[in-house]
C-alpha cells in the first residue's frame, strides 16, 4: 500500500519459521502488526518503511545474496524470510479476520501513520498472499 512518504509492507516467514522481529523494525520502519497462520504456519509481519529508510533494508537483503561473500551476512533476518509483499487491508487488520468486509459494502474506519515517530512500546498487530507479489 503505497503512501506519500513510504510504503506499507507484510513480511512472511518460511514455513514454520519466525521473523526477526527486532531486525525488521530496526532503522527507522515501524512495525505495525505481526500475528502467526496457523493454517500455514507462517508468520507475518506488517511495517511502514519511510521512503527514507528503504535504503537499509534493501542493503541488508543485499548483503546477504551477495555470493561473493563466503559468510552470509544478516543471514538471521534474511533467510527467515519467504516473501516481501504490499500490505493490503488485512495485513492492517487489527480485529478478528472473519470481521473484514468481504461481500456486503460497511463503513470502516483505517486508521494508519503519518509518518510521526511512534513509541516503541506502542505495537499493534496481519495475513499471507501469493509467492511473487511483491
């Protein structure tokens, strides 16, 4: 979900697998939600990345696939990760997921960062798409 300053962000896990939470929200990202499929056994996790702060991330990602490298840097964050996909709705779903409007059009409140610096202690809380969107 593209904004004006950044970009809203789910990462999944591999199968069985956890993200390294405190990575992804390391330099600036802000982590908005993060809940576990039990169907899949995947967990995701939904950031707000400033336009600003994409940079370290991709560097990150970067280091890692470098196979110059004969050690895997960020290899922690990096392989712990399936899929990078644009958070849609229910990735900032913060209710039970049965209770996203499907059929019937309701009025919905959505309410997201204005880019404003959030306390760390303040973490709210998901979903998966297909392998290749990104």
């Amino acid at each position: 979900m593209p904004t004006k300053d950044g970009a809203y962000v789910t990462f999944k896990s591999a199968k069985e697998n956890k993200l390294k939470i405190e990575s992804l929200d390391a330099n600036g990202a802000q982590l908005l939600n993060v809940k576990f499929d039990e169907t899949s056994l995947e967990e995701l996790a939904t950031l707000f990345i400033p336009d600003d702060k994409k940079g370290q991330l991709i560097s990150k990602i970067e280091k890692y696939i470098d196979v110059q490298q004969t050690e895997r840097f960020n290899k922690e964050l990096v392989a712990r990760i399936e899929q990078i996909l644009n958070a849609g709705i229910e990735n900032l779903w913060s209710s039970a997921i049965e209770y996203v409007p499907r059929e019937e059009a309701i009025w919905v409140e959505l309410w997201l960062s204005g880019g404003i610096e959030r306390s760390k202690t303040s973490r709210p809380i998901y979903h998966n798409s297909p392998k290749g969107q990104c």
